[in-house]
C-alpha cells in the first residue's frame, strides 16, 4: 500500500470542496499541500448541474434585507431552520460574491453592468444570482476547476474513492483511498479532512442527481461515530424531466426559475391544478409543490403532470433558459410551444454530518461543508437557491477559522490505525455479490416506501427490507 502526507485533504470536487481548497491554499502556509480527492473526472458534480442560481442578499439591493431573506428561509423550512446559522450566511453573502468574482466567476448583468436578479418559490423578492442563463453551477463550477488547476499546491486525485477516515481518540489523521485505475489503496494522512462529498439523491429511483450522489460522506462519517442530524429530510424537486438519463442515471432538472418567470403546472389538457392545494400555487415552497404533484398524478392514475410555459415570452424563454431548452428538444419537446412532462424526483438532502459555521464536526480535525453537512440552514424544506450560498459562506468561514489553527505534520502510523489500513490492504472480491441488483433494490424501496408520501407501516416494512439487504452483504468494516 502506498503512503502520503498532506496538510489538508478535501474530500468532493463540487463547488464547496473547490472553493475551500482554493481558500485554504490562498489563506494559508501549508507545508505539505493540499490534496483533493473526487470520485469521477473534476468538475463531475452535483453542483454542476444547478440551475437556477444562489442566493445573495446584496447591499445594492435595496428592495431586499437579511430579515426579508432569514424570514423566508424559516417559512420555507417549516420553522426548523436554526435563527442564527440563517442570519450569520445571509449577513455573508455579500462578501462572498465579491471574493467569488476574484476567482473567476461571473453571474449574469444587464446592459448597465449590474447582477440581474430573479425570484424563484417561496422567495418574497428578487435575489437569486444567475450564470449561463440558467447554468449557474455549471459556470461557477468550471471557474473555480479553472482556478485550480492553475495552483500548484493543490493535487487532484480522481476517479479515486475514499473508502474510510482513519479516527483515533476521536480525533482524524487521514483517510484510505481506493484508485480505480489500477485497483490500488493509498493511505493519506492530514490534520485537517473536509467532507465535501454532496447528497444522497441516487439512493432512490428517481433523482436529479448525478451518478456520484451515493451519500458516501454522511457514510464515512457515521462509521467512525461523527454525530449526524435531520436524516429524515430529503427534498423532492417538483419539476423533473419525466424521462430517464440513461448516461447519467438520473432524470434532467426543469428549474424551478422556470415557474419564477410564469410557467403553471396543468393536466395534458392545460387545466391547472395548483389553486386546489396551496393559494400560492406555483410559487409555493417545494414540498408543497412536491406533494400536490403526486397527489395530483395519484389522482388521475398518471405517471406525470406538466408545465406549460406560454406565458412566457418566445426570446425570454429561450434566453433565460437555453440549457433547458436543449435538453427538451433532444428528447422532442420544444419549450416555446409543447408542454414539458414533469415528476418529482429526490432533489437535495438537508440533513447530514452535524456542523457549526465553522464546518467543525463532532470529531477533531474533521469538517463537513455543503450538502453532506447539517449546519441547520435548511430546516425540514430548503429554501430554492439557499444551498450554494451555504457552500460558498462556510467555505469562506472555514478557511478564516483554520489559518488561526495549528495544522501541523501528520503523526505517524500507530498499531490502532494500522489495524484499519490493512482491512483494505488485499483485494476484495465481490463474487458473492450481486451489487446491481442490490443498489436497484434498495432504489426501488427507498422511492417506494421512504419517498414523498411516508407513513408508519411503509417505514417499517422498509427498515426491515434493509436489515435483510445488510445482513445478506458480507462487509468487510469492522
């Protein structure tokens, strides 16, 4: 097995795993670099495919405030969000799009030079940021990819996956990586990890999630006893693609910026429906949408409902959303003029590995940032748009709390950890294994039975179909 040391290593090469990296690198002497570890190629991420853009509560806006923006994130969570970690990211965002934009990421302008700004549900006023029209993370996420590349003092490992943390005395010396490539471990250690690993979206049937989303993090952290909080929480995006990605496993995201700029929910026939479910309609929170979606396609025996986009001027449509508009129109739907066929699909994951604003975990010298951590932002329904602000504003903060740490040469190997590391230091077989069958299983009774719509007796039969899977894999974790 191969060895190395690095002062820091970040776990996911979504926005918050590129931008704490950078931040690390910029604000800090580390003598031993910085590794950053991604599963797939770099810029393969959830963040990628965000649409519809962050949240940022600008002093130049005058028709906004932090108490506008606290009070809709707290209506939208069902009052579960915590008071101080809404304020504390709103009263940042300011700041953050400015250091953002020293990076290499833009957002939209009009002609006079200043952030155009959109509203989305459950927003009471404009203050979205938008990149690409509606490629928002896609832009920031090729940005800062860009930006790294070009510092030395940051390694890229990908197509590698962390496999466990190595923990001692509740505190975490590294992690053990597993190179797809050539089937090799490689243990890493560090003082300071980051959890930058995303969501869980592809534990169900349908999701908007790429490939990667397999809630990886929340795993590693959870095996070596880090407190986690809100697991319950998984948000349902209204509006997917009712067609299956076959390439990426997942079904393409119809921005809810969509419904912002007019677009209405109806039957095949153009009747709408919302008005029967929620007097904010189309702009209600998620959830709601959500929901009435599926009590919608429940009642009328369908497997999609759609919105309709006629209101909509032709050239604003396609202007503002050119990503969508291509993707329809290679699956035969012109947006201008066909309805769009929509389902829910598990969205995001607002529960996670328990953090303050500093992304510090219940475990020393391990952190969480972005979707794999609970800072409590979210509450029970996140916010639209909410979640790269939370990436960006706690990498920020991250970066400020560890330049005043003490982030010094990893220890040396001791017979505790040794123990971990050679549970992986012989090749696994999996012949005892149906791993396809196995994932598609689980996929199919999470939707099924812990999806939109939960109950009691659901729960249960689930919970007991799961000790089953588990106990019918051989695990090799001690």
């Amino acid at each position: 097995m191969k060895y190395s040391k690095y002062s820091a290593v970040v776990i996911g090469s979504g926005i918050a795993g590129l931008y704490s990296a950078l931040k690390l690198e910029q604000q800090l002497n580390l003598p031993d670099g910085i590794l950053l570890i991604t599963k797939s190629e770099l810029g393969e991420s959830n963040s990628y495919y965000a649409q519809g853009g962050m949240v940022a509560v600008l002093k130049s806006n005058k028709n906004d405030s932090v108490s506008s923006h606290v009070a809709d994130t707290i209506k939208a969570g069902a009052g579960l969000s915590e008071l101080n970690t809404i304020k504390f990211i709103s009263e940042n965002s300011d700041k953050v799009v400015k250091d953002l934009l020293t990076f290499g990421v833009e957002f939209d302008r009009d002609e006079n030079g200043n952030f155009t700004l959109t509203k989305e549900a459950a927003h009471s006023v404009n203050r979205i940021l938008h990149s690409g029209g509606d490629a928002t993370g896609r832009e920031m996420e090729i940005a800062l990819c860009h930006t790294l590349q070009n510092h030395k003092n940051i390694k890229v490992y990908e197509n590698s996956l962390a496999v466990d943390l190595l923990v001692e005395n509740n505190t975490c010396d590294g992690v053990v990586i597993f190179h797809e490539k050539n089937g090799e471990y490689e243990t890493v250690y560090c003082k300071t990890l980051i959890l930058a690993t995303g969501g869980l979206g592809q534990l169900y049937k349908y999701t908007t999630n790429p490939v990667g989303a397999t809630g990886d993090g929340f795993a590693l952290a959870y095996n070596v006893g880090a407190e986690l909080q809100d697991m319950e929480f998984v948000q349902f995006h209204p509006t997917a693609l009712a067609f299956d990605d076959k390439k990426n496993h997942n079904r393409f995201l119809i921005s809810e910026a969509v419904r912002g700029e007019g677009a209405k929910l109806c039957n095949k026939d153009r009747v709408q429906f919302m008005y029967k479910y929620d007097e904010r309609k189309e702009l209600a929170p998620r959830d709601i949408v959500a929901r009435s979606i599926f009590q919608e396609m429940k009642a009328t025996n369908t497997t999609n409902v759609y919105l309709d986009t006629s209101d909509i001027p032709r050239d604003k449509l396609i202007k503002r959303f050119p990503t969508i508009a291509n993707k329809c129109l290679d699956n035969g739907i012109d947006i201008t003029k066909d309805l769009i066929p929509v389902a829910p699909a598990a969205h995001y994951f607002m529960g996670g590995v328990k953090t303050n604003l500093k992304g510090e975990t219940s475990i020393k010298g391990l952190y969480a940032i972005g979707e794999v951590s609970s800072t409590g932002l979210h509450g029970g329904n996140r916010l639209a748009s909410n979640s790269l602000l939370e990436c960006v504003v706690c990498a920020y903060e991250l970066a400020d709390y560890l330049s005043f740490a003490n982030l010094s040469t990893p220890k040396k190997i001791d017979d505790s950890i040794r123990e971990v590391i050679e549970t992986y230091s012989a090749p696994l077989s999996e012949a005892d294994f149906d791993i396809p069958t196995l994932k598609q299983n689980l996929k199919n009774l999470m939707w099924n039975k812990v999806g939109i719509v939960r109950n009691e007796k659901d729960l249960l039969e689930a919970k007991a179909e799961i000790d089953k899977m588990k106990s019918e894999f051989k695990r090799t974790r001690k």
